[in-house]
C-alpha cells in the first residue's frame, strides 16, 4: 500500500457558522487551496476532505464543513452532513470570530464533550477585529486550548498547528496493536486468508494487510497460508505458532485443522477490539443466545460495495443466525455512514469490521447505540457465537473472556 488509508489518519474536523473562514484556516493549514474560499455565506456545502502528513502525529485527514447555522432545505441537508463528520471526529477545531460566541458553537461543544471529542476553539479574523479580554475570558471558561489567529494573514496558523499536535489523542502518537501484542516479538501468527469470490483480484483485504505490517512493526513474524493448506503448514513448522487467525467465513473449518492448544481467532474479532470495544461487542453477541424467529435486528456495513452472490453480510450471517434462531428473523440492512433513527426498534445490530472507518466513528457507532438501549455486536463475534467456536475465539482476549465468564448464563 503506498497511501496510508483514511482509516488509520487522524480525522480533523473543522466547523462554525458559515462565513467564519472555516475554509481558509484550512488552506492555511495545508499550504493548499483545497477548499474553495469566497465572502458569500455557504460556499462550502458538501464536507472537503484533505489527507496530509502533519509531524510528529503523522497522516491526518482534514475535514472541512459547511456551516452549521446553514438555512433552507438544502441548508438542512448540509447541516446534517456535518453531524455525520462530528461522529468520525478525532480531533475539532471550532473557528469563531472574534466576540461572536454564540448558540451555534455552542451545541458543537456540548456535543463534542458528550462523545469525548478534544476540540480547539480558533479565533479567525483577528486581522479585522480584536478580541476583547472579556471574550477572552468568556472562551476560556470552556476549554484552555485557544488560539488566536488570522487565516488572511498567516499569524497565528504556526501556533495552531503545534496546538493540533498537543491536543491530538494519545493513540495517536502511541498506536495500539491489532495482535502483535497478543504474539509479542520472536513470536509468529499464522494467518489464513481463504482466497474466493470475495477476495479482490490481485490483493489483499485491509485487516489482513494492516495485521501483518502490525506483526513487522512488533517484531514478530507473519505466515500466510489458504484455509485448505493450513494443516500442511502447521506441519511445516518446528514449533506451534503464538496465534492462528482466520478470515471469519473460514472460521469452522481453521477450528477444526487448528490443534486447541494454539489460540485461535479471527480478523474480524481483532478489529472489534482494535477499531471499537471488544467487551462491549461481546456483550452484545450474547444476546443471539435469546433471539426468537421474527425478532428484528440490523445487519451494518461500513463500505459501500455491491454485495456478491453469497456475501458475507446479507447471505452467510442471516443464513447462520435462522439455522442459530430457528426461524426467520426480521433483518434491515444498513451502507455507510448513514444510520436509522428508530434504533430502539432492533433487539441487535450487527457491525462488520469497521477497516475502512477510524475508531473514533465506530465507538461513536456503539456509543449511540447503548444509549439507544440496543446490543451492538460485529461480523467476527456473531460468527464465531452463531457456529458454536465463541469461547476458543475469545480465549487471546482476557478482558473480553472474562465478561463472557461472568455473563454467560
């Protein structure tokens, strides 16, 4: 892969009210034109992204929206898109003029505390007006990270750029582990990736890609094999491996051909813990224990691909939870980033992977859905329970094995 995927920048969202110079900040920051900037309100309708590297954080994903006191019914619709980028948010700045305080960004940041989001309160247009002591100390009273600035100038884009680097989360100046953690260095994972209809032409899948640079990165080593020659290979090898993983739809036959003395589990799980909550969607897969035929539940993904003749997410998991159910249980599915509002009208929500998103989007996912009431699960967990290999799956994961034990009925 030469580009770092979106997935693993850092989101840097940028928003305010229309004409604040949300846009401008943003090539000041790039060094680029990348949004179009003019003095007429709502030039920017849809959300520009821009990825750059921005050291010592590295790749960054900068995102700018339209304003968030847009008017009218397209208005509505604009605004509505920003509040999709609020949920992939990592990191905000919040560009306000100077004095100009008001209910607007003031929702963004009641919003951003509630999802826990870091956010920087940027003071545009100070080349035209300054800013008061009182206001100052108005903005000072919501949070500390504050920079004045003026994107028509330049002054002050220096300093916001090193407070981006100061906000910025922790994970992301100390990556965490998908599984080398759970192999550790001089150890070696075996990793099955059945080749298949689903299987792009001439590559690799992300997980896949990403979990063996992960293993390099920690010193351990990396063995690919297809699930039909899995057998063979661990033959082949004088020790047994630290950690099989397997693509999840390979997930009975690799069970069968791994001896129950190495740990095993799958892609898909990996990434629950690595992308979102492991524990958390452990909790969730247990409910499939007291689904009953016509139960309705959603089935998400986060990309937006066209689903082949027996995908993953809308054949082989409905087929397993009606064989797991015994009946037909109502299932809506869900694409990308939008989501349904009537949440609490679903008994579970089954997530893929998430590898195309960041984590901030998918513990946004789950956040909304516990505080609609609803389990949240994914791809890996639902397979592993639906096919009766949930506790050898869950072993590599002490917290998440734990939760299982103390649940479990």
């Amino acid at each position: 892969m030469q580009k770092t995927p979106k997935s693993l920048r850092l989101h840097i969202g940028i928003f305010g009210k229309r004409n604040a110079g949300k846009s401008s900040i943003l090539n000041s920051l790039t060094g680029q034109s990348s949004s179009i900037v003019s003095s007429y309100a709502g030039t920017t309708t849809d959300p520009v992204e821009k990825p750059m590297e921005l050291l010592p954080i590295g790749p960054v994903l900068f995102i700018d929206t339209a304003g968030i006191d847009d008017i009218g019914a397209l208005g509505e619709m604009r605004i509505e898109r920003t509040r999709q980028v609020i949920k992939r948010t990592d990191l905000a700045v919040i560009v306000i003029e100077p004095g100009n305080l008001t209910e607007f960004e003031l929702d963004l940041i009641k919003e951003f505390h509630r999802l826990s989001v870091p956010y920087i309160l940027a003071v545009n247009k100070t080349d035209l007006k300054k800013l008061k002591d009182s206001s100052l100390e108005t903005l000072k009273q919501k949070t500390s990270n504050i920079v004045i600035c003026s994107a028509e100038t330049g002054d002050g884009i220096t300093e916001l750029r090193k407070m981006l680097i100061k906000t910025a989360p922790p994970d992301f100046l100390e990556s965490p582990a998908i599984l080398s953690d759970l192999v550790g260095p001089g150890g070696i994972a075996v990793l099955v990736v059945p080749i298949d209809k689903e299987a792009p032409k001439g590559r690799l899948i992300m997980p896949q890609v990403q979990s063996i640079r992960d293993l390099l990165d920690g010193d351990s080593s990396a063995l690919v094999c297809k699930d039909r020659e899995l057998m063979s290979t661990l033959d082949k090898l004088k020790h047994k491996p630290d950690l099989v993983v397997t693509d999840s739809q390979a997930f009975l036959k690799v069970a069968a051909d791994t001896p129950l003395d190495v740990p095993m589990t799958s892609f898909s799980i990996l990434f629950a813990r690595f992308k979102g909550d492991l524990v958390e969607m452990t909790k969730g897969a247990m409910v499939i224990e007291n689904l009953e035929p016509t139960d309705k539940i959603m089935i998400c993904e986060s990309c937006t691909h066209h689903p082949i003749t027996d995908d993953i997410g809308t054949v082989k998991i409905p087929r397993w939870l009606h064989q797991f159910v015994g009946g037909k249980l109502q299932i809506d599915h869900w694409r990308g980033h939008d989501w349904p509002e009537n949440l609490e009208e679903y008994k579970l929500i089954i997530h893929c992977g998430g590898c195309m998103w960041n984590k901030r989007e998918m513990l946004s996912r789950i956040m909304t859905a516990r505080e609609a009431g609803v389990p949240i699960t994914n791809y890996g967990l639902t397979i592993a329970y639906t096919l009766g290999i949930f506790e050898r799956s869950l072993k590599p994961f002490p917290a998440a094995w734990e939760v299982y034990n103390k649940y479990k009925t």
